[in-house]
C-alpha cells in the first residue's frame, strides 16, 4: 500500500516518535511525504520516502493529486490544531480528497494507530478491491 506522511511543524515529533515505535509495519508499504517531514522521517528512521515539496509550497496539493489518482491508500496526517495554517485551503482540499475517493486518513496519533494497527491485519482489503475496479474502467 501507498501511505501518505504530513505533520505540521508542532507535530514533527509525534510523527516520528510514531514511525519508530510501528517501523515494522509502516517499512513494509510505500511511503510518500511532504517534504520537510519527509526529510526528518528518512534522517531520524532510516526508511526511504518519496518526498514532495513542503505542505505550504504546494505538497499537501501534490499528495491531493496522488489520492485523485488513486496511488495514495492511506494518509497519517498529524495536524497542529491549535495554530493557523497558512495553507489552510490545501489542507481541506486534501481531506475533501480522501473522503471523495475513500481514502482513510489520520489527523491526530490515537486515529493513526488504529489505522496502522489495521493495516497490519489486513483490514483494508476494500482498498485492493476499489484499485481493481478503477483500473477496469
């Protein structure tokens, strides 16, 4: 599975303190990030991430684009509620996107770590499922 990692600059060090305490799982999929999270992620776990430019500069756009197109399956989108965003509009538009195209996402570690934690049971069959039915159109 593809699975998509953000985190807002509050947030940097939840999202890898989570990626070290569930590497054995997450390392098995691909990864996609933006790109100052990405960067922190591939330096402090060792595992290689696709990195797209930084949410502010037009990733979570990009990342938005790969859930159109139904490459992303998963998204750990660890948000920093309480600070405004300037990219505020990118940020819904890639919500928007994922309840659209019924991509899960996670916007805060509690959620994430049900997800994960269902990925690894392989809950997310439905995933594999809708791909096939896409690629037959």
């Amino acid at each position: 599975m593809d699975i998509a990692l953000i985190a807002h600059d509050k947030k940097k060090e939840d999202i890898i303190r989570f990626v070290q305490a569930y590497k054995p799982i997450i390392e098995k999929h691909t990864l996609h990030a933006t790109g100052t999270t990405g960067s922190r992620l591939e330096q402090e776990t060792g595992i290689i991430i696709t990195k797209h430019l930084s949410g502010p500069l037009g990733g979570d756009q990009q990342i938005g684009s790969l859930v159109a197109d139904g490459v992303i399956d998963l998204i750990l989108f660890f948000r920093d509620p309480l600070t405004a965003q300037p990219h505020e509009p990118d940020i819904s538009a890639l919500i928007r996107l994922c309840d659209v195209h019924s991509v899960p996402v996670a916007t805060n570690m509690a959620t994430a770590e049900v997800l994960v934690k269902g990925l690894n049971h392989g809950f997310f069959e439905f995933r594999k499922i809708m791909q096939k039915e896409r690629k037959s159109k």
